[in-house]
C-alpha cells in the first residue's frame, strides 16, 4: 500500500467509524447466535446475559473458526498458539455469571493478544514475538494490560502472529515470523496484512475473536487496522501499560484495541488503560480511567464534507500501481 492510500485510508476509517458502528441493526434474544464475523461486543453480552448462548459456546466457535481458516483453507496464519485453558476459563466466568451476574461489558468475551504480550508461562502459553529463540521461556506474569482484561472478565483466547520481533529483526515481509510463518490479508489471496500487528488484525477482521490487542512503536496499530478493515487506536505513550510487553522503544511503545467498530475499541480500551506502578510513564495519567465510550457521536459527520484527492490516488506517477 502506497503512504498516500494509506494515509487516505486511515483518516476515511476514523471519520465514518462512529457512523458505520452506529448504524448496525442490534440484535434481541430470539435472533441465531450472532454472525462471529460482525458480532461486536454488546451483542455477544446481549447473548450472553439473555442465555442465548454461553461463554463456553463461544471459545468453542472461535476454536471452530480459527480451525477453518487458519492453517486450512486459506491458510491466513493469523493465530500463532490458543490458550488450552480458555475453556476452563470460559466455564467459571459462566458460573459466576449466573451467581452474582458480569463484570462489565468484557466479562466472558475472547479476546486475541499479538504474541509479544506476555502471558504467565503457567496458563500454558508461549510468549516469543514470533520468534523461535523465546518458545519455552518461562513469564513468571500478566503483562499489565492482561491483568486488567482478566479482571473486567475477558477470556485470553489465545496469541496472534506478527511480524518477527515487531518487524526489528530485518528486511522482511509484513506478518512473517519464524514461528508463525506468513500471514496473509483475508480480503485478498496473499495480499499485505501489514505490521507488526499482522495476526492481531486479520483474525479480528475475519471473526476469529471478538477483539485483539496490538501494540505500536510506529504504526504496527494503524496500518494494520487500515489493511483490514478494523478500528485501531493508538493510544497516547503511558496510556496503556507496557510492563509485560517485549519493548523496541519506551518512549514510542504503547498497546491499543484493535477491533470492528470505535465503539467496541472504546469498550476495550476504557478496561486497559491505567496507571501501572511496573510502567512509571503510566503514573503521569490522571487516577480515574474515563469511560471512552461517552465520547462516541454517531452525529459526528453530520454537515462534514469529504475530500478525496483523485489527482494524487490516479496518477501512478505519485502513488504507485498499488
């Protein structure tokens, strides 16, 4: 994708986000389970709590799904390694539901996190930024954004391809790593997934989990949620714990929400932003984390004009074939 597509394409995305969000049909209770590829978290909650389905049957159609298509089929490549203790984690947060009700808006929902966010080796995960030379090393804890998904609720599903050691390690192809080999695009056989967050952005665009986490040194967040169709923010440096996250630069590295729609990335990140005493540039931020999504406006481009500079995207001479 050229720099000015790509440019084009993130700031389209962020201005019509709201509307296209605002405008999804919701679903009731007597509906069939919800369509894993556009279900957004409110809905699958609605399911959740009306008893439509139970966070069980979700891991299990996620498994369904990221069998499918991840190393079948088309071969995406976007799950490195799932959690063998997701559906155990699934079945207590089912009862604890039904004895003194959810956490919040995350609570049972699977989430996806980019394989450089540490994990606790005892939950049976790798974390190796999709490199063979990390595979077995032991992470004595959550990294801190992990904590505060476990605690809203949220079910680790399991780690996302990506570009090896965040694209640091050389001159490779966006998505590759030794580990998880080449992710590819879903929308377009082979096409570009771009970096570092690769795995993170396809599997969420294709429905293989509800929401992902990536992170971002320098548009790893942005370019793979402009690829694939996603809502990704980047939030502020000290934002968002990095404490538990493999690190380029501390002072560029932060983690943020990829997802299908602003609303559900405002959910997620109202949950994992937060001062964390193991990353002191979190510590500058105000105590009271806001609730993001009291900021969403489906009227946002209510009287907006949008440009589109056909004179740069048509001529090959500024943008390329791409």
């Amino acid at each position: 994708m050229s720099r000015w597509h790509y440019l084009f394409s993130v700031l389209i995305f962020f201005l019509l986000g709201n509307v296209f969000a605002s405008n999804i049909k919701p679903r009731t209770a007597t509906d069939a389970f919800p369509d894993l590829y556009e279900a957004s978290v409110e809905e699958l909650q609605r399911g959740l709590e009306s008893g439509l389905f139970t966070s069980v049957d979700l891991v299990k159609a996620y498994f369904a799904r990221i069998d499918e298509v991840n190393l079948k089929g088309p071969e995406l490549r976007a799950i490195i390694e799932l959690n063998p203790s997701a559906l155990d984690q699934a079945a207590a947060l089912d009862q604890e539901r039904k004895k003194t009700g959810a956490r919040g808006l995350l609570h049972g929902i699977p989430i996806i996190l980019k394989d450089n966010i540490a994990t606790v080796a005892s939950e049976g995960m790798n974390t190796t930024a999709g490199s063979f030379s990390l595979l077995g090393s032991i992470v004595p804890d959550d990294a801190g954004v992990v904590k505060r998904l476990r605690a809203a609720g949220a079910i680790i599903l399991g780690k996302a391809n990506m570009s090896e050691w965040a694209e640091f390690r050389g001159n490779l192809p966006n998505g590759w790593s030794g580990r998880g080999l080449q992710c590819t695009n879903a929308y377009f056989p082979n096409a570009d997934p771009c970096g570092s967050s690769a795995g993170s952005g396809v599997s969420t665009s294709i429905g293989l989990t509800a929401v992902s986490l990536g992170t971002e040194t320098d548009g790893s967040i942005t370019c793979p949620s402009s690829n694939n169709n996603l809502a990704g923010i980047k939030p502020t440096v000290g934002l968002t714990s990095r404490a538990g996250v493999i690190p380029i630069s501390e002072h560029q590295d932060t983690v943020g929400p990829m997802t299908r729609s602003m609303t559900d990335a405002a959910i997620v990140l109202s949950v994992i932003a937060g001062k964390d005493p193991n990353d002191n540039f979190t510590l500058a931020q105000p105590d009271v984390v806001p609730d993001y999504t009291k900021a969403l406006n489906k009227n946002a481009l209510r009287g907006k004009r949008i440009g589109v500079p056909r004179h740069v995207f048509l001529n090959t001479s500024i943008s390329g074939d791409d």
